[in-house]
C-alpha cells in the first residue's frame, strides 16, 4: 500500500485508540454526540439503508454548511438524470446536519460521517455500499478514498477547489497525496487554477474537469421576499433604512468596521450597523469594542417576537445561520474574512440578493468569486481601511449606484447557473462506468 499510507493509517489509528476513551468519557458525562455516536463508529442505521433502496446509490459528502447547499444543488441535478438512483448524505457538523435534514426531509437519509479511522470506513462502506462515493470542495480523505477503491467503488471530488493559502501545505506532502489522487476516478473543478493545482498536487491530468461553481445554482435559487420581509418585521427596519451589513467578520476587522461606521454616522446619522461574526462566542468582545466608542446596541437574541424592538442602530447577530437572509435588508455588505489574511467569505450570498458588494484584498478561498464579480463590474474591491470608509461613504451617497452594483451582481450570478448538471453528468457517468478489476480492487495503487 505503500510506506506513507502506512505512517498515516499507523498515526490516525494510535490517535484514534488513545482519543476514544476520553470521548466516551465526555460523552458520559454531558451527553453529547450521545445520539449519533455508533454512525461515527461506521455504524450507518439500519433505517438509512432501508430507504436506499434504488439503484445507483450515491454517498455525498457534505462536511458542513456551505458544502450541504452545494450537496442540494448537485442532488437536484442528479434527479434530472438518475431519476431512480438513492442518495445518502454524510455530514461532519450538527449544523450542518441540521441543515440537510431540514432540505432533504424523508426523502434523502442524513448521517454524520465515520471519523477517520481504517475500521470505522471499512464498516461504513462495507453497510452502504454505493457505486460512487462523492467527496466536495475540499475534502481528500487518503483512508476514505483507498478503502472505496479496495471494494471497488468509484470516487469523485466535486466542486473542487484548492485555495492559493492551502496549495503550499498539500505541495510539501505531495509524494503522500498523489498516492491518494492516483486513486480519485474523476475531478470536477470549479476553476482553471483550481484544477491546476491539484494537478500540481499528483491527480492525474485526464481526470480532471472544469465545471464550475455549483453554488451558482442554487444561490441564484435561494432568494426568497418572505425572508426579506421576515427580517424586516423581526428588526424593525422598513425599506428606508440605510443598513450595512458586515458579514462573516474575524478578529482584527470589527474595529475597522466600526472606526468606518463613526465616520458614515457623521454623514448619514440614521444609518443602521448589522455585525455578523464568523465565531458568535466573540460576541463579548466586540461589544466591548462598540461601547469603548460611544456606541449602543443590541444583540439579536434580545430581539424578536415576544422580547424587545429593535431600537439601536448597531446590532450584533449572535445566533448561527441567519446570515444570508440578514442579506436580504443591507444596503451595503462588506465580506469579512478579507482585511485581514483568512481567505474571504462567499461574496455571492450578497451578490445573489442584487446588493452592493465590498471586500478586501484577502480572497483566496473565494478567487472564482470574485473575478466574476469584478469582471462585471459588481463589486467594490478595497486596499485598506481607510479605503473602506470612502467606499462606503460614497456609495450612501450615491444609491443609484449601489442599486447599479446590485443588479450586475445579481446578473452575474444568474448568467453562471449550469455547473450542479456538470457536476452531475460527471457522477453519472462513474456510476455508469464498469467497476475496477477484482486485481484493482484487492490492491489500491499508492
């Protein structure tokens, strides 16, 4: 199998035997991951495999979030053209649990992914046995991968992407993981660049396509008027109101936000402030920040039906997942994640809801983004803080143009639907294709 795969199975099982006691300790004692504990085992529920009873069967898997709303796309793709095939989605998040159990409801069963560990794959694999297991985005699982190969099970990674940040990091083991890739049937990637690097990384060149961004379809989908409205009423904000909205945002950006929010206020006093962090457990400290300035706010756990209105002008969204439709009331979005080196944050969320778009010069994780934004002219990029301020300045200034910026960038996303059925045809296609060889099967090449 090879000396390299052996160190990593050798590690992630000593890893595995040394951590287990001490999670079943936690687990005792505040019952968490209680629940779901035997589908980390490689345990898939009897009751899942009852419902995957067509085939082809295809296993997604969708870590979190953001690669469950690339799952749907792909999904609904796939039922245009395998209209009889099971699907099965795994999922390492609660939240992102959550969220396929409340898109795929019955139809589609939900686990939580086997951790990685050679017997739990095996058990889990050997349970399900789909004819392609689909990995997304980024996610290269060396056992995974080489247990699907042994039984014979055909593997993609769909909606590619390797990110500028993360190509250095795989480079420096890529003897390790063109052993891995070698044995990956089929890339389909967002981008030229991405498909360049895990080329660089060792996956075989006739393997890999350009299919773009998946997320496309269903973001160009999502827009909804009752979630606008919703926020609206649960707010307080009528059609009016300026409102900026900072999305996403790590630590280092929200003083920068709020030294830009004096300055708006100064101009435009009535302007609303909505700050999304990434990590809601930082909601302390950044109310710190707003009242070391003068500034009053509000949480949004404090406001709603049945707890206050909405009466401040700076408002801290420390719940999870509302962010997109927090989208639907900004007037100006800034993406976080992009004045301080940490990749970015989609900027099609925004975009999608026809809104004027800003971010800064860190969007590596989002490079396919934001060149088709810039390339439609829909979006504001800025260099730094003090630049963040004259863009927003001007642009509450100016609401024509932020409407302009607003329907190039709605357009832009709706012109580049289409990816979810490449990615699609790409899949069936593998569950089209005959099986390895039994000699393939019993020996994954590394």
């Amino acid at each position: 199998m090879g000396l390299l795969y052996g160190i990593y199975v050798g590690l992630t099982g000593v890893f595995f035997l040394l951590l287990l006691p001490l999670f079943l300790i936690y687990t005792g004692i505040t019952g968490r991951y209680r629940r779901h504990l035997k589908e980390r085992l490689g345990l898939i529920p009897s009751e899942a495999l009852r419902r995957l009873n067509r085939r082809p069967t295809i296993w997604i898997h969708a870590v979190s979030l953001g690669e469950v709303r690339v799952a749907e796309s792909i999904i609904g793709a796939l039922r245009q053209i395998m209209p009889t095939c099971s699907v099965l989605v795994s999922t390492m998040t609660e939240h992102g649990r959550a969220l396929a159990e409340e898109r795929f409801g019955e139809d589609i069963p939900v686990v939580y992914a086997p951790v990685d560990f050679i017997a739990c794959f095996r058990i889990a694999l050997g349970r399900v046995r789909p004819n392609v297991m689909v990995f997304l985005e980024t996610e290269i699982w060396p056992t995974w991968v080489l247990e699907a190969r042994r039984l014979r099970i055909r593997t993609a990674l769909i909606n590619g992407r390797i990110s500028v940040r993360s190509i250095d990091g795989y480079l420096r083991l890529r003897p390790f993981f063109k052993g891995v890739l070698k044995n990956v049937d089929a890339f389909g990637m967002i981008s030229k660049e991405d498909a360049a690097r895990i080329r660089s990384m060792g996956a075989p060149a006739h393997r890999i396509e350009v299919n773009g961004n998946a997320k496309y379809d269903i973001l160009a989908q999502a827009p909804d008027p009752r979630l606008e409205t919703e926020v609206r009423q649960a707010l307080n904000l009528d059609a009016s109101h300026r409102v900026i909205v900072a999305g996403s945002t790590r630590q280092g950006e929200e003083e920068i936000i709020l030294d830009m929010y004096l300055k708006a206020l100064d101009a435009f006093p009535e302007t609303i402030l909505m700050i999304v962090p990434r990590h809601i457990d930082r909601t302390g400290d950044i109310l710190k920040m707003v009242h070391r300035r003068g500034l009053s706010c509000q949480l949004r756990t404090e406001i709603g039906k049945g707890k206050a209105g909405r009466t401040e002008k700076v408002i801290i969204i420390n719940t999870f997942g509302e962010l997109f439709k927090i989208y639907s009331v900004a007037t100006i979005v800034f993406c976080g994640a992009s004045l301080v080196p940490l990749g970015g944050q989609n900027p099609l969320e925004p975009a999608v809801w026809g809104k004027a778009v800003l971010y800064g010069p860190s969007m590596e994780d989002f490079l396919d983004a934001r060149d088709l934004l810039e390339s439609a002219q829909a979006s504001v990029p800025i260099s730094s803080p003090e630049e963040l301020a004259d863009k927003v300045l001007w642009l509450l200034g100016h609401p024509e143009e932020v409407m302009a910026y607003g329907e190039r960038a709605r357009e832009a996303v709706l012109r580049n639907r289409g990816a979810a059925l490449r990615h699609a045809k790409m899949i069936a296609g593998l569950a089209g294709t005959k099986k390895a060889s039994r000699q393939d099967a019993k020996t994954p090449s590394f």
